[in-house]
C-alpha cells in the first residue's frame, strides 16, 4: 500500500513535470547554446533565473563514481519536478539558486528579491496563503557542507537536514510530502557537497557519465516497475538535454527516444522493452 502510494505520488510528479516543464526539456534538446541566459515569461520582467556561466565547481567528498541513490539525488536536485507548480512552471530547481550545491549569485525575481542573490521565500508568490505580509529577501545560502551545519533555517532552526529538506519542499515552494526514497536520494547527493577547505582531496566532478544513468533504468526494468523506470528515465532525459551539444545531438535524441520507446513497451511487450534497453545501451556506450 505504501509503495503504492508512492508510486502514485512519483506518478504525479512525473506527469506534472512532463507537461509543464516539458517545454523546457524540448528546448534544452533543441537549443543547446541558448539554454544559460534564457528567460521566461511567467516571471516578471527584469528576473534573472537561470545562470548567465556555466555553473560553479561541484565539490564532493568522494572520489569515487556517483551512483545509486545519491546520482539519482543529483538528477532530482537539478530538476524542476521536484518543487512545487510556481516552481515547474518557472522551470526552477534546487540548482536554480543552489548551483552544483553552491549559491547562484545574480538570482533575481523582480519583487521577491532586494539584491541579486536574495529571495523572498515567505510570499505567496510560491504557495498560497504563506505571505507573512513582511518583504524579506535572505541570501540564498551555499550548501557546501550543509550535512555539518545544523540547525537549518535563519528563522525555524531545524535539527536535521532531512527536515529541513521536506520544510523546503512543502512548506516553501508547495510541492507534495517527497516519497521516502526521494527525499533519502536528495540528503544522499547533499550530504556528499563538501567545501573546499574541509577535504583534502576533493573532485570536480564531470556531468554524470551514461553508464551511471542507464545503471538507474537497470533495475525497474528488470522489476518492471513501469512508474518507477518512466518517473527515473524523465530525470534522465533532463539531464540529456544538459549534456546535449551540437555534436552529440542525434545521438541524445535517439537515445531520449529510446528510453520513452521502452517505457511504452515495458508492460505490453517486455521482451521488446529489453531489446530497445540494449540498443539503447550500445548507443550511448559506443565511442
Ligand atoms: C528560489 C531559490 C531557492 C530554491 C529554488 C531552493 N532554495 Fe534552498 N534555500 C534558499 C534560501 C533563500 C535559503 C535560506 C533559507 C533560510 O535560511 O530560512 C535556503 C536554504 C536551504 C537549506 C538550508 C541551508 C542551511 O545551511 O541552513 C537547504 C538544505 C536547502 N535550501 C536545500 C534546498 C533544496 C534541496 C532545494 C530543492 C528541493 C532548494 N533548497 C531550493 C533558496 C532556494
């Protein structure tokens, strides 16, 4: 029952997120080179949302690959999905003002922020009925090294990350109670962001590589747990279309193709389904 339910929540999300944020997945794929800079006509004129250079370095406390439930976490925290419906349709992510766990610092919302780089989280611009009635934009903080700055919050000062995250969520941007293993994915990337100074060793990590992202399509396939693998595999066609370049185009187009391809098959013809995952894996595999 619970997993079913969470099922059904992933379901939403993922609807949710394919048809209001679709358009920004289509444009990424098309439009490559114009995706940093590009505004929006939902927000007002004169709001900087999206990064005008390519994001700061990724610090994590690892140097190992990223998988499982903290790539997976990494996805989520890069996807509009995740928020609430003023945030899809903004096409806003964690990322949007928390870029590779660090701070956007031109982020600016005409009305809701006094400088670049602060934001009025408490307007009912994000959820309504949660205007404090009081304009107070805060600096949006770096989340490197959150997992060892508890408490959270500059006025709620929550114990633990986890709540903190939900808080975000729910209470801030409107969004649906995260299903368990979502917000447990979320805390796993975020627990990885390290500053700089508290590692030694520490890796600017290159964009997930496709082995790591067909690996999270491997196992609702073999399940075929058909939410699961179309709810993972809209992450992955995201994250596609932030890997797209003019010259690896096609091949990311019919890579997006195939996994929407399997998901159709999975329940009517899984033998098809698998036959397409193989395909799918010698394209992206290839040199
Ligand atoms: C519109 C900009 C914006 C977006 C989008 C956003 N945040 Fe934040 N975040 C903030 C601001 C501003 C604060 C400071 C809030 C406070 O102190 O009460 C904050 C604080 C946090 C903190 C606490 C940091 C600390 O050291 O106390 C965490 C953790 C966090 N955000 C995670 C997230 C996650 C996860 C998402 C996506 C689900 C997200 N944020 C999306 C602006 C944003």
């Amino acid at each position: 029952m619970a997993a079913q339910q969470t099922n059904l929540q992933k379901m939403k999300i993922t609807r949710q997120a394919f048809y209001l944020s679709g358009f920004f997945i289509l444009a990424a794929i098309n439009q490559p080179i114009s995706a940093y800079g590009q505004e929006n006509i939902w927000l007002p004129p004169g709001s900087t949302t999206m990064l005008s250079t390519p994001p700061p370095p990724e610090i994590l406390n690892t140097n190992t690959k990223m998988n499982g439930s903290a790539l997976l976490g990494k996805l989520l925290f890069n996807s509009p999905a995740l928020l609430g419906e003023k945030a899809v349709r903004i096409g806003l992510s964690c990322a949007s003002c928390h870029p590779s766990g660090h701070v956007h610092t031109s982020f600016y919302i005409s009305g809701l922020s006094s400088d670049p780089g602060t934001i009025d989280l408490t307007n009912d611009f994000w959820k309504a009925g949660q205007e404090d009635n009081i304009f107070n934009p805060i600096p949006i903080p770096s989340l490197r090294g959150v997992s060892k700055n508890a408490p959270y919050g500059t006025a709620l000062n929550l114990p633990s990350l986890a709540a903190f995250t939900s808080h975000v969520m729910i209470d801030e941007f409107g969004a649906k109670p995260p299903a368990e293993d979502i917000l447990k994915a979320l805390l796993d990337y975020m627990e990885l962001l390290e500053t700089e100074q508290a590692v030694n060793k520490y890796v600017h990590v290159k964009p997930p590589q496709f082995s790591e992202l067909l690996g999270l399509l491997s196992n609702p396939l073999k399940r075929q747990d058909v939410s699961e693998f179309a709810f993972r595999s809209d992450l992955i066609k995201e994250e596609l279309g932030r890997q797209v370049t003019p010259a690896n185009k096609e091949k990311l187009t019919q890579a997006a193709q195939n996994i929407s391809k399997i998901t159709r098959k999975m329940t009517k013809d899984p033998v098809m389904a698998n036959r397409v995952f193989i395909k799918l894996k010698e394209l992206l595999l290839e040199e």
